[in-house]
C-alpha cells in the first residue's frame, strides 16, 4: 500500500515541471502591477514639488529655479504615494527593480 | 465596523481602578489592552480596553505626572507587560507589578521617549 | 553561473526590520529561488560565513550584537546590506530608537535598494558582493 | 539534587528567525521559569504620528510587519476612515476583505514551514514555501507588491482587481487547495509530527482566556473567539464560524492555523461571488477629530489599535497593540515545566512576530 503510495507521488512528480525558476538564467518576468522604482517623463513635469513634500521618506528633491528632479533610490520606499500625486501624471512605477550599489554616492 | 473610542469608554477615577478591574474579571472579561497618551496639560491618559463576547469597554483616567498608578498585574498578569512598557516608554510610575523590569525592558536611545522632545 | 569561483557561507541578522526583508532573504533559500543552486548556504555560526547579510535599521540595542558578529566573522568579509532600512533607515529614519543605515555601525559592502527588496534583487546583490569578496581575497593574499 | 542553571536563549540563534530574548531557568533539562527580553527590533515608530501627516501613516503601519501588513494598513485605515468620519464603498470592503484573506493564508503557509523546521522536517518546510510563493505572486499580481502589499489607503483601495482577475484567482486557489491538502496531510496524520506536537506546550482554556492569549493561540485552547466576527469590511456579508481545537497543546494550534487556511479560500470564494461593482475610493478631505479603537483579527490574532486626533494633519497619539505582544504571557506559561529541547518548537508555536510586537 505504501509502496503504490510513493509510486504513485513519484510519477506525478515527474510529470511536473522543477518549482524553481533558475532565475539569472531565466529572466524575471514582472507583472503590469509591479511597484518597481519611480521614474519621471521629465517633458511633462512642471517642478510643482507636490511629490517632494508628499514623500515619506524624503527621498525627491525638487528644485523649482533649476528645473531638476532628483530620487535617492536608497531611501525610496516604492509606495508610489508620489505617483498618484503627480497632479501632471508625469511620474510612473516602473515595473523594474533598481540595481543594487556598492557604494552610496 | 463603527467603534468609537468615545462610545464604549467609562470614565474612573485612578483610585477606582483596582475595585472596577476585579469586577470586570469577575464578569469573565479579557484584559485587551493598556495604552498611555499624553494630554495637552501634560497628564498621562490611561485606557485600559476589556472584551467579553465581542462586547468592548475601556476604563479611562487621567493622573498627572508625578502620580503613581497602582497595577493590576495581580489579577490580571498579562498587565505586567504593558505597565513596564509605559514605564519604559513615558516614564509613568506603576507600583506593584508582578514583573517588575525596573526599566530594562526596552533600552531606548533617549529616556522615556515618548513624553520628551525627540529627533 | 560557472564563474562563482567559490561557495560562499551566508549568515542572516534581522536588525529592527520589518520582517519583509526578513522573509524574502528566507525566500531565497526555499524552492522557487533555492540560492542553494550556487553553493550558497545560510548558517547560524558567525565563524563560518564569508557574508553577514542584514536586513533592517541599527537601534540602540542591536548595536553591540551586529558589532559582535561582525567582529567574529573571519577576514576578508563582505557586509551586505538588504532593504531601504539597512542602507538608509527608510520610513523610520526620524524614529527616535533608529540609528539609521547599518553603515553607521560597521563598513558595507554591497547595498540592496528595495521595500521590501526582492529575492531577485537579492540574488544579484549576493553575487555583486561575491565580486568584493574576490578581491579581498587577492589583496588579503598578498598581505600574508 | 537537581542543578539550576539559566540558559540565555538569543537574539542571534538557529532556530529564532527574529530576535528576541528568554531567560531559561532550568532544573536538569525542565524549564521552571522563563522570562522575556525584548526591545532588539523597538524603533519607536508610534512616535512617528508627529512626522507623518495621517494620510502617510497608512504607509508606516504597513512597515510595521512584513507578513502581516495588509491588515495593517487595512486597520490604520479603517481607524482614520473612523475619525474623520467617512464612509467607504462596498467594492473597497470586499477587495480589503479579499486581500486580507490572502494575506491570511500565505502567513498560515509560512508559519507551517517555519514549524516544520523546527521540528526537523526540512522537505515539509520546502513544500509550504514553494505554495506560498504561489500566492505571492497573486498578491504581486493585483496589489504590486509581494510581501508589502501596499495597497490600502485611506478612503478605499489604490488598485482594482478586475472581474476576469478575481475569477482567475479563485481558479488558482482551487488548484492550490488540493495541494495545501496534500501538505497538511502530512502534519495532520504523520506520527512523527505528532510526537512533536502532542502534549507538548499545553495551555488550558481557563489560562488563554485570563492570560489574555489571542488568535490561534486562543482557539487552540477552546476559546471560540474570532473578531471578523464583529463585521468590519465585507465579513458581514460572508458565511464562517470561527476555528475551535480544544486540546491546547502545540498540535491543536496547528490544526487551527491548518484549517483556518481553507476557511480562508472559502472566504475569498465567497467574496469573489458576491463583490459589487462601483467605484473602490472616495475622496478623502478634512482632518481627523476625537479617538478611535479597533479590533482587527490577523493571522496572528486580533491587533487593537487606539488612535487619537486633534483636528490637525497629523494624528495626536498611534497606539498599536499587536497579537505577539498579547501572546507573550501565554507562552511564558506554556514555557514553564518543558524540556529545553522542545522549548523552540512551543516558542514557534504561538507564531511570534517580533517586529509587530516591539514596532
């Protein structure tokens, strides 16, 4: 009885594909849904600094005179608060993880 | 799911507060939890929250700073770990508690944090 | 991934993380990820690591703990550190127990952005610190 | 004459995923007494209130713990939505309800490969993982995230799941369900796991219900308590009864923990069927006044938050009582008159979080 048991679990274990992914090998499909990292379509931007003050972690800084728009991914927490407050809708989540650093600056 | 805070606390004195748990205990009520606020004059506000059969009500009080609050570990042990955390975290005196950590529960960067200015 | 020259020992400390991190550094190990593929392998002793991974922001009272384990773990090292919370103290910066990043403490090597970081993104800054440890090894070598 | 000696147990051990501290006092090899040291993960975010307006805290009870996080954030929010006052669509209530449940079963799933490796059955701990990771990829799916969901808000939800989704996600758990049962099989009848688990860390009900324990903790021992039972979100529209064991030892809580992940499926299915349409936020305007108090059943047992507003932007006071912290007590009792060798797996079996219980 035992025996069939285990039989049984083995040839269906066959038939299944590996649980693993191999992933450096396979790449990682993401999905649309994805919160990856922030990036900004810099055309559309009119430097209204709404995303710096609604950061948590206060990690964009928005510079007005200068025109510029400057994320710190090592503070960046990915809830994309900015994103829904982007009042031009210039700001997306990419669905793409930012590369990890050996170095902070 | 409406629960206002307002509508099921019961307003005691600090002296009150033993004789009104043990008649909670006696009901068959659950000790859920003890939390510490300060007040605009700078007094401790205390609630403790207590359930039997989804039925909830919190015991409220306010003692100034200095006042030393009698514990309720003695019936209800699982009070032991919420007085030391008041204590370590506003610096509320709380006598008698079953398991006294003096103090040490939690070692924080600055002394009772929560009731002094922090970073 | 034939140009991991070596095998190495991985040791896991949970600093006041969320557990996300945590949890997603434990991923790693478990089928759909299994890190074990390269030889890797997380183990409690301190001795026998080559990379101290740390997940979570330094408080007042892990400090002396990270200290101590980093200070037991043989040369050459590398310190990983996995989540916003290690590299910068993210969301709990302004906390008043947070010391902010694990750099504050000991040197890192490798930092892992994300909230919380991703197995994939682990897997890659392993493999970016494995290139760190390779050349502390030569220049450890040429010490002796 | 038996010896006494006292065995420091953490933070950094083997077995601990996360660090907390006991003080074992033993007599031989039984423990007569233990006492807790916590404080290694405190990082005082309560106090955050004074930095974050409201809206932000949502964010910080999310990062409050990464395995519980959407309850959460769904109890952060539904504390707010309490003060300011406002009224949430129904489609929100279900989707909350939706992703709660799910949040429900991939901890179930963790924590039962978690004990299984404390009790030395490597295989059985592989295959809850590689489950769960399946249900980490709906989450990822529909919310965005795979452990912080990140997807509750004041006011509603940030993403809809589409109707086609939603099915697609039932169809999905009933594939997993089979296997879940293949796996709990395994802990339910294997008399190797009952010799792990019967008898050992035995709690009566008189103790859970003074000792205050919470959750599964609770309803191991006989207590037939369940806080979705007071109807927050959509569960006044679902059909359960709460999980009860009796025996109050380590098997029975992960009986409880077993079932609980099928009433879960049955939850979502439920759900899926009835959800409504209609928009799934509504606008948020005005500051908080007054206090509120919630009670909130996750995976652990239920958390009470106490929050007080002042009418400004930021929030007076953000208390959180968690499950762990509750279920310390009970565990401390347990803990008492064990072996050493078993003192891992009762420790395990209350299902600690320690970041939830320090913040």
């Amino acid at each position: 009885m035992a025996f069939l048991k285990l039989a049984g679990t083995v040839t269906k274990r066959m038939g299944m594909k590996s649980a693993c992914y191999m992933y450096p090998v396979v790449a990682r499909e993401f999905t649309k849904t994805t919160r990856g990292h922030v990036e900004l379509d810099s055309a559309d931007c009119i430097y209204c600094g709404l995303c710096q003050r609604k950061c948590p972690t206060k990690a964009i800084e928005v510079n007005r005179q200068e025109k510029n728009w400057t994320i710190q991914p090592l503070r960046c927490i990915v809830c994309s608060g900015c994103v829904d407050v982007c009042p031009k809708k210039c700001l997306r989540m990419e669905n793409t993880y930012s590369s990890s650093v050996t170095s902070k600056f | 799911m409406i629960m206002r805070h307002e509508d099921i606390a019961i307003k005691i004195q600090p002296e009150e507060l033993v004789g009104k748990v043990s008649g909670l205990q006696g009901d068959g009520c659950r000790l859920v939890q003890i939390a510490c606020s300060k007040t605009k004059e700078n007094n401790f506000e205390l609630v403790y929250s207590f359930e039997k059969d989804y039925k909830f009500c919190n015991l409220t009080f306010e003692v100034p700073p200095d006042a030393e609050v009698e514990s309720i570990s003695s019936m209800c042990f699982s009070a032991f770990l919420y007085e030391n955390e008041i204590h370590d975290l506003f610096g509320l005196k709380i006598k008698h508690i079953a398991v006294d950590f003096q103090g040490t529960l939690y070692e924080t960067a600055v002394k009772y944090p929560m009731s002094v200015e922090t970073k | 991934m034939s140009y991991l020259a070596k095998s190495p020992w991985l040791i896991h400390y949970d600093g006041s993380s969320c557990n996300g991190c945590d949890i997603e550094v434990l991923a790693c190990l478990t089928p759909m990820y299994d890190v074990e593929r390269f030889g890797i392998i997380n183990t409690g002793n301190p001795k026998h690591a080559d990379i101290l991974a740390i997940t979570g922001s330094v408080n007042e009272q892990n400090i002396p703990i990270i200290k101590n384990i980093y200070d037991q773990m043989l040369e050459p090292k590398v310190v990983i550190a996995i989540g916003i919370c290690a590299t910068s103290g993210g969301i709990f910066r302004e906390c008043y127990n947070v010391q902010g990043g694990v750099d504050q403490v000991i040197p890192v090597d490798v930092y892992i952005p994300g909230c919380a970081a991703r197995p994939e993104s682990i897997i890659d800054g392993v493999v970016k610190g494995l290139g760190v440890l390779e050349e502390k090894y030569k220049k450890y070598g040429k010490k002796r | 004459m038996s010896k006494r000696t006292i065995i420091p147990f953490g933070p950094q051990h083997p077995v601990l995923p996360e660090p907390i501290h006991l003080d074992l006092v033993l007599e031989d090899e039984k423990v007569v007494q233990a006492i807790p040291r916590i404080g290694y993960v405190h990082r005082g975010l309560e106090k955050l209130v004074e930095k974050q307006e409201y809206a932000n805290m949502v964010y910080v009870a999310e990062r409050i713990c990464g395995i519980c996080s959407f309850i959460h954030a769904q109890t952060c929010s539904q504390a707010i939505e309490d003060l300011l006052p406002i009224e949430v669509p129904e489609r929100a209530l279900y989707l909350r309800t939706i992703w709660a449940e799910m949040s429900r079963t991939h901890s179930h799933l963790l924590w039962l490969g978690l004990m299984a490796d404390a009790f030395g059955f490597e295989a059985l701990f592989m295959h809850c993982w590689r489950l769960r990771e399946k249900i980490l990829d709906m989450v990822e799916d529909t919310a965005g995230g795979r452990v912080i969901f990140g997807s509750c808000k004041v006011g509603g939800v940030r993403v809809d799941i589409e109707d086609a989704k939603l099915k697609d996600i039932v169809i999905q758990y009933n594939d997993l369900e089979k296997e879940i049962k293949e796996i709990t099989d395994v802990f339910v009848e294997d008399y190797s796991v009952k010799h792990r688990l019967v008898d050992v860390g035995v709690m009566s009900k008189e103790d859970a219900h003074v000792l205050g324990a919470v959750g599964p903790t609770m309803r191991g021992s006989g207590v037939a308590k369940d806080m979705r039972t007071l109807g927050y979100a959509a569960y006044k529209y679902l059909k359960f009864e709460p999980v009860v064991e009796t025996a109050g030892d380590c098997y029975a809580r992960t009986k409880v923990r077993i079932r609980e992940v099928f009433q879960s499926i049955d939850l979502i299915r439920q759900a899926v069927a009835q959800i409504p349409g209609g928009p799934i936020a509504v606008k948020v305007t005005g500051n908080p006044t007054g206090s509120s108090f919630q009670c909130v059943e996750q995976a652990r047992g239920d958390v009470a938050y106490y929050l007080k507003a002042n009418g400004t932007k930021n929030l007076e006071r953000f208390r959180v009582r968690t499950p762990t912290f509750a279920n310390i007590p009970p565990l401390l009792k347990m803990l008492g008159g064990c072996e050493l060798a078993d003192v891992p797996v009762i420790v395990l079996s209350i299902d600690p979080c320690i970041s939830c219980t320090e913040r």
